[in-house]
C-alpha cells in the first residue's frame, strides 16, 4: 500500500497538483474514497502518533483535496463525496455512507449510519443507490431504494459488480420470468422519482444552505426536530428531509412499513 503523507507539506502541495491538473481538465468535484485503512506502523513526517493518525489521516486527506478545489475554483465552490471522515469534516462535505450490501438490511444500515453522521453536525450524507456489495441487487430492493435515495441532498447510482442502471433491473426481471407492469418498472421508478426531486429542487435548494447558515443538516434524526418527544428518541427507519418532509423508507417486499407521523409534515413513504 502507498500512502501520500500529509503531514509533509511538499508532499500536501504535490498532491494537490496532481488534483488540480484534473480540475483544469475540467472536472468539477472529487471523490475521495477510502482514507481510514491506515498501517499502525507508519513514521510520519512530522512525528504524529501512529494510532491517532488512523482518524486524523481522513481529515488531512480531505482537507487537501478541498483546498485544491477552491484554490482552483473560488471558496464556497468546493465540493467533494468523501468516504471518510472525523472531527473537522463537516468542513468538507459531502460524505457518503460507503461500500454497504444489496440487500433491505444493508439499506436500513445505510439510513442509520447516515443519521448518525447528520447527528454529529455533518450537514450533508449521501449514499450508493441500489447497494454496492453483493451480486445482482434484487430489483424489488432496487427500487426501493431509488425512492429512499432520491430524498435527499445528493443522489448517486452506484453499484460494484454491475452498473445500476435502471433497464438492466427491469432486463433481471424479465429473464427471471416476472412481468413488468406499467408504471412499477425500474424505469418508471427512477423517472418517477427524478422527477419528483426535479420539483422539489427550490425546497432542497433551501436545505442545502442551512448547514451553513444555521448548523441544521439537511437530512434530519427524528429526535433532532422534535426534541421534546421521546417517542423520536430511537426511530432508525424513517427521517426529516428539511423541516417539511417525513421520508419513511420501505425496507420489505410487502411494502409495508410503520413510522411515527408529527403534525405540519408531508410524507413520503
């Protein structure tokens, strides 16, 4: 394993050359994955503790590449879909959830990590649509999960083995003998869903900016708009996309699904 050590500042400024030469190309935001799988017998340039760095090392990491961006593009026009991350992260958004399974769990654990990030003053939390790890995602959990993804801040299909691409859920469905109904394909789901956020740009427009302006996330815990009721206390399955909108992902292939409902909120479930 090779590891940039940014503890030395001419290796920093190295590598934030080798980031701006992509952003000349015209790239616009960088995905910095990985960051945390740090060898404990590392000797760092400016003597760190070798335990430590396994959580400061993301920092440094993210750090470097955020500034590469604004030094190439202008301060508040950063942005990057981060992996990692600890204390002095929320200065670099967006983080993403990670490499998690295909799977209804792994999409409840995807919702439970995020809402833990959001928890700990990270005001944006994305995660990889359809799941990463795994073979073939079911389509049923597939589509699912495109609605879960679609409420929120930044929406990315992201997959491992296969590209998740909504036609090739409808194409498994189809060699596995199910028939596609109008307006429930991967297709119809995913144009749906687009759409929707499409109309709901103005609203997450103005989310976007409260992480800034006040500190909110956009994508809330239950228990941080409604301090005062207990019940919110422990809700894991469903969330607050602003202050205006209950999502209640579904996490069965029945459909069915519980939440706790607070007046004054839309629903989306």
């Amino acid at each position: 394993m090779g590891l940039v050590d940014f503890t030395n500042p001419a290796a920093r400024e190295w590598f934030k050359d080798k980031v701006k030469a992509l952003l000349n190309q015209g790239v616009d935001a960088i995905k910095t994955d990985f960051g945390e799988r740090i060898p404990r017998d590392v000797v760092w340039y400016d003597g760190s503790p070798k335990l430590s760095m396994h959580n400061w090392y993301t920092q440094l990491y993210n750090q470097a590449v955020f500034e590469a961006i604004e030094e190439t593009y202008g301060k508040g026009n950063a942005c990057l879909y981060a992996r990692s991350a600890t204390v002095g992260g929320q200065q670099q958004p967006v983080h993403w959830g990670g490499d998690c399974e295909s799977t209804f769990n792994g999409m409840a654990q995807s919702l439970r990590a995020g809402l833990s990030l959001t928890s700990s003053g990270f005001g944006f939390w994305s995660h990889g649509i359809g799941g990463f790890e795994g073979a073939f995602p079911d389509p049923a959990v597939y589509k699912r999960w495109v609605a879960f993804g679609m409420l929120g801040s930044h929406s990315r299909l992201h997959g491992s083995t296969v590209y998740r691409v909504p036609w090739l859920f409808d194409e498994e469905d189809e060699k596995n003998g199910v028939a596609l109904v109008p307006g429930q394909t991967a297709v119809d789901v995913v144009r749906e869903f687009t759409k929707l956020k499409l109309e709901l740009m103005p609203y997450v427009y103005q989310l976007g900016l409260q992480p800034h302006v006040n500190g909110t996330p956009v994508m809330r815990s239950m228990f941080v708009e409604f301090p005062d009721d207990p019940a919110c206390r422990t809700l894991d399955r469903q969330y607050m996309f602003g202050p205006s909108m209950l999502v209640a992902p579904v996490f069965t292939y029945s459909g069915e699904v519980s939440y706790r409902f607070r007046c004054g909120c839309a629903i989306a479930a």
